[in-house]
C-alpha cells in the first residue's frame, strides 16, 4: 500500500516546511529591504495569494487525485506525454536540491562556527566558502541527514520530522524577533524594512517579487503534487492550502523583523545577498556580547531547520519517481540520489573561488561580469525551469485534467457558497491568469539574461 500522511496537520508541517526555507530566511529580507520595503511587501502579498494559491491547490489536487509520483500524476490523469512535464519538474528539483545543499551547508557549518564563539567568520566568509574541504564535507553532511529522513518514509520520516522541526523553527524565530525588536536602537531597522517607499517599485522589482513568490511556495516541480499523492481523500484543500500560504508569507515576514533590527541596532549597514546573513550577522552577534553566542547558535540552527525540511521535500520528488515506476526500494533509491545529487552539487561546491573555470562559469550577453556555475544553476533552474513547469501545469489542469473534475476533488460534501466561490476563481486562475502572468515572466527573464536586452 501506498504510504500516508497520518494526519491533516503532518501534511501541513511538511508542505510549510518545503515552503518555508533558505529563501525566506535568506532571501526575502533583503529583497524587501533593497526594493521598497512595505512597498515590496505588499506585491508579494497579493502575488502569493492571487497567483501561487491557486496553484498551490491544484497541485495538492493532482496528487491527491492520482496517488502517484510526478510523472505517474501527469500520466495517469492525462497521457504518457503529458508525463514529460512531471519528468521536467524532477530535473528541476534534482538541480535546485544539487546547489541548496551546498547552501544549506554553509548553514549547518557556520551552526558549528556560532557554538564555538568563532564570529571572525563573517570577515573570512570568500575563505570559507572557497575551501572545498570544508564546504564539501557539510554538503555530505547535510545530504546524509536529508537522506536519513526520507530513508525513514513519509509518515515515520518526512511527517514525524516536520512535525518536530517546524514548531521550533517558529519558536526560534519569534522568539529572536521580540529579542532583536526590543534591542535599543532597532527602530531604525524596523523603518527601514517597512515603510513603503512606492518609487523603488518597477519591473524589476515585480519581477522578482512573483519569482520570489513562486520559488518560495516551491511551485511548478512537483513537490506539492508528490506530497499530495500521500494524502487522504478526506481532507479540505482549500484550508490546508491557506494555511502553508500564511505560514510560509508570515516567517518570510518575521525573518525581516528579526534580522534589520538586529543589524541596525548594532549601527551596521546591511549588504546584498548572501553577505547579509552570512558576512554581517557574526559581526552582529559578536557586538552582542554574552548573548552573542546562543542568539548566533539559535539563529544558523533555524536557518539550518528551515534548509532541511526544504531539501527533504526536493529529495522526495525523485525518490518518489523511482519508487513508483520501477518498484524499486525506498533504501535503495533514496542512498543512490543522494549520491548523484552530492555529484551533481561537486560544480557548485567548486564555484565559489577554489576552481576559476567554475567560478567564471559563464558571461551573460552584454554583461560585464562572469557568472559563477551556482548563480547560474540558480538562474536557470529559478527563472526558466520554474516558470515553465508552472505554465505546463496550469495548462495540463485547465485544458487535459479540466474543470469539472477539479471542482469535484475540490469540493467537500456541504459545498459551501465561499468555497465555490473560491473554486470558480481557481478555475480561472489556472486557466488564464497564471499562465499569462507566468509567460510573460519567463519571456522577460529569457530576453533579459539569456540576450542581454535588459529589461529587468
Ligand atoms: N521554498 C524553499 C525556500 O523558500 C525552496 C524550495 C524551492 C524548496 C523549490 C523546494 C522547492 O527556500
């Protein structure tokens, strides 16, 4: 028998824990920060609620409905070639798992630094993640325990797991929030992440807050629908739906409340990307004297938390695939991904100084500055793989799997005026609004990157 999700809730933690991840720790602060904080918000509110929650729906609905893996989802509820779309999605979760896992070892790895006082490492960040020794052995690490989890099944592992690690991670993070709020001086920083600033809104800015949206409720690679595909029939979508949306928009939200204070009240500036949290947070905990040491552990311990139960739900697509169309056992799949993922990651772990050919991967058209194999990875799997996955599934539901059939997964039995209500809007959503907006994401970001036309 196919395994389960023994309850509403355990499917929950897991599908917030897949959503909830480096992106919203790491990430979205500083995108809100950079392009017009509340401003910024407010778009991404709007984007997650009107074009990624219908989304969200009808891929926990093909997965319900099939009790398949990716590829059998497509297959079974449409045709053998409709299947390449489930199969589109496994390569994009097998490219974005090869390049977080290596992120999500920084974190771990810099856990162990924050334990041990050592917050000099914010300076010699470039160093240590040049150093393949160091970034290569907390890429196994991390991949072995991601393996360890899913190795243990999806009720005993994935659920069980989540079900611990996700109320934690909430603990962790409002609990650092009050801390960095009620800091002296983190009014500052509280300004500078939420007062609109309407000027700073362009393309470029939209376009990042869908990307952001969609990246970060893991649409469009079949995570949902493999995670769907262990539910039980009874269960309402359309409240477990709402309730990964909030969780995932309200620790994106908190993370920003905990990090612009912390940083502000220590009269520091805040830095782009990857250097916010990894290049000024130690400098950050280390002005925090005694209680440097335990707000650093806690803080790089939730970013680990939130990494792994996001790399868990990449790792499952794949597994799932394999175990479902060739019988094999889960031991033996989930210990042969993990080792042509770890492979595939070798690029990326190479990418950050120790190899030039890696690091000056490639040149974007009229860009001035090479590209590293991550960042690209990263761009190619993020802006073009995802976008068109979306596009692929909102199609194949409007125009293969249709309507009918998807207001009757959706519908619960007393069928509820709101619920139609909200139902006739999914249906619209994925028949014309997402594909639209989706497309003309992916075509402005192919034309910008990809020919230089820089539009974004
Ligand atoms: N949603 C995760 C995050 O915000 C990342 C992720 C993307 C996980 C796609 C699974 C699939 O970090």
């Amino acid at each position: 028998m196919r395994s389960s999700f023994s309850n509403n809730l355990g499917f929950i933690a897991a599908a917030a824990g897949s959503a909830v991840g480096l992106g919203n720790i790491w990430k979205f602060p500083f995108e809100v920060g950079e392009s017009g904080g509340a401003a910024f918000l407010l778009i991404y509110l709007v984007f997650c609620f009107i074009l990624c929650f219908p989304m969200l729906v009808i891929e926990i609905a093909m997965g319900r409905k099939s009790q398949q893996s990716a590829v059998g989802t497509f297959r079974v509820l449409g045709s053998k070639k409709s299947s390449l779309i489930g199969l589109l999605a496994i390569i994009a979760c097998v490219l974005i798992l090869s390049f977080y896992n290596v992120v999500a070892g920084w974190a771990l790895g810099y856990f162990i630094e924050m334990v041990q006082g050592n917050f000099s490492i914010g300076s010699t960040f470039p160093d240590y993640i040049k150093s393949i020794e160091t970034v290569g052995s907390f890429s196994l690490v991390f991949m072995l325990i991601t393996a360890f989890i899913v190795n243990r099944g999806v009720s005993k592992g994935i659920e069980t797991f989540s079900k611990w690690l996700m109320p934690i991670l909430i603990l962790i993070i409002v609990s650092l929030a009050i801390y960095a709020i009620t800091l002296p001086g983190s009014a500052q920083g509280i300004d500078f992440y939420l007062i609109p600033d309407f000027s700073k809104i362009n393309l470029h800015t939209i376009y990042n807050a869908l990307g952001h949206a969609f990246f970060s409720l893991s649409l469009g690679m079949g995570i949902l629908i493999t995670y769907g595909s262990y539910l039980n029939k009874k269960e309402n979508l359309l409240g477990i739906a709402a309730a990964i949306t909030l969780t995932d928009v309200g620790v994106a939200f908190l993370s920003g409340l905990m990090l612009f204070p912390l940083v502000f009240s220590q009269g520091l500036e805040t830095s782009g990307g990857a250097g916010l949290v990894f290049m000024t947070l130690p400098g950050v905990f280390e002005q925090l004297g005694q209680a440097g040491i335990f707000v650093g552990s806690l803080f790089f311990l939730l970013l680990s938390f939130a990494a792994l139960t996001s790399t868990v739900s990449l790792f499952e697509v794949p597994v799932s695939f394999l175990i479902d169309e060739f019988k094999m056992k889960r031991r033996y799949v989930v210990w042969l991904c993990a080792f042509v993922i770890l492979l595939i990651g070798i690029p990326s772990m190479l990418a950050n100084g120790y190899s030039d050919s890696f690091t000056q991967f490639i040149f974007y058209p009229k860009s001035t500055e090479a590209v590293d194999f991550m960042t690209f990875i990263s761009d190619l799997s993020s802006n073009t793989l995802l976008p068109l996955g979306g596009i692929f599934t909102c199609l194949f539901a409007a125009h293969i799997w249709r309507k009918e059939k998807l207001s009757s997964e959706l519908l619960s039995k007393d069928k509820m005026l709101y619920e139609r209500i909200i139902i006739r809007y999914i249906s619209i959503a994925i028949k014309v609004i997402c594909p639209v907006i989706l497309g003309c994401i992916l075509i402005l970001g192919i034309l910008d990157k990809y020919f230089g036309m820089m539009i974004l």
